[in-house]
C-alpha cells in the first residue's frame, strides 16, 4: 500500500530532519561536548550556558506558537484545542532552565536583566516572523524539529553527564525533556499530516518554517554557547 501524500509529506520531513541531525552531530558544539574524554568542568559550563539560551528564547516561541494558533481556521477548535493544550505544557520550561542555570552557578538577576544573544534573537525573531506573516500552519515547521531534535540530544547529554558525575539536582530541564518529548513529537507529526491533508498550502508553508528553522537553530544558538563557555572558562584559568 502506498502511502497517503499527506502521511509521504510528513515522512518528507522526517527525511529532512534526519539531515538536520547529522549537520549537528559533525559540529564542533556537539562533538567536543559529548566527547568521553571531555573535562567535567566543560561540559558543566557547556549545559549551563545552553540552559541561558533556552531561557532567553523559550518564551518568544511560546508566545510565537499562542500567535500562530490563534491564527487557525476558526472551524477546527478541535485543531486548536491539541494544538494550545501542546503549547501550555511549553509555557514554564524557559523557568525550569533558568533554575538549573542557577543551581549550576549562574546568576539569576543577570540572566533576567541582560539582553538575549543575538543567535537567540534571531531563532525568537524567527519564529515570531513565521507565526504572524506565514501560514499559521507554519508553526508546525519550526515547532516539530524542536520538539524532535529534544530528545535525542537530551537523552545523549544525560549519558554523558553520567559518565562526568554532572549534579543531580540540576538535571531537571534535562530529564524531563528526554522523556516528555517524545510524545510531542508524535503528536507533531501527525498535526502536520493533519494539516497537509486537509489544508491547500500548509505543506509549502511548513516546509518553508522548517528552513528557516534549520537557518537559525540549533547551531548558531550552540556557537554562542561554546564561545560563552570558552571565554568563562579561560577567564577563570587566567584569575
């Protein structure tokens, strides 16, 4: 039996997905993050920081998704009803990560006060973009590489953080991220068959965020954090 367009659409962007996670597994963030003989102190500094950016642009694409749903053909709020229950359970995770920033040393009242990087600002000012100008569908390209990519990168960084003796109690955002979000992903996955199917021009919109996605996360967000991490770690080595 062949597969349905819509379900081939959707398999389409598994495809590209899959591509996505082989750029980030030959970058120099990943690769010397999760290398085995990485120094604990690193890739302590390495989650920190990553745990920063996901405060700085965690709510942009909260707030960024509620915009694009609002947006929906007001005759599917069975759509809208799966779609904003998905985007509640999103809304504290920046404030889970800036708690574990904070157990791992961070300060609170700086990561509140400062401006956001600019490759966070970039990935918020995407996605923003794509939520109000594009198909309201377009969320869906943006939001299921990011609920996807989630767990696996989490699930490997616990592995790691077993084997650097990385503390427990600021593991939380880590921990649940590896298991809440496959779920997500699933129910991502069918809502972009869901719209592919039934609504003309959601594929070409969804594909179209899901590049712009990949334009701006997560790699240039990960640069800024390993140059954060260096730069912290040089300047304590130098004091």
């Amino acid at each position: 039996m062949h597969p349905t367009p819509a379900a081939a659409f959707a398999d389409h962007i598994d495809r590209k997905l899959a591509a996505l996670l082989r750029r980030i597994e030959a970058s120099e963030p990943y690769r010397r993050a999760l290398d085995t003989d990485a120094d604990p102190r690193f890739v302590l500094t390495v989650v920190k920081y990553v745990l920063l950016e996901v405060f700085s642009y965690g709510p942009h694409v909260t707030e960024a998704t509620f915009t694009a749903i609002g947006r929906m053909p007001k005759n599917r709020p069975d759509l809208m009803k799966v779609m904003i229950r998905h985007d509640l359970e999103e809304v504290d995770h920046g404030e889970m990560a800036l708690a574990d920033f904070v157990k791992l040393g961070g300060d609170e009242t700086w990561a509140r006060e400062r401006r956001i990087t600019p490759a966070s600002y970039a990935m918020a000012a995407t996605v923003r973009m794509l939520a109000e100008r594009e198909s309201p569908f377009a969320y869906l390209g943006y939001m299921y590489p990011f609920e996807a990519l989630t767990p696996v990168l989490t699930a490997r960084l616990q592995e790691q953080l077993g084997r650097k003796g990385f503390p427990m109690p600021a593991r939380r955002f880590i921990d649940v991220h590896a298991e809440e979000d496959v779920s997500h992903a699933k129910l991502l996955k069918h809502l972009i068959g869901v719209a592919a199917a039934e609504f003309a021009g959601a594929a070409e919109a969804i594909e179209y965020a899901f590049d712009c996605f990949a334009a701006v996360y997560p790699l240039p967000v990960w640069d800024a954090v390993l140059a954060h991490a260096l730069a912290e770690l040089g300047a304590a080595r130098a004091s």
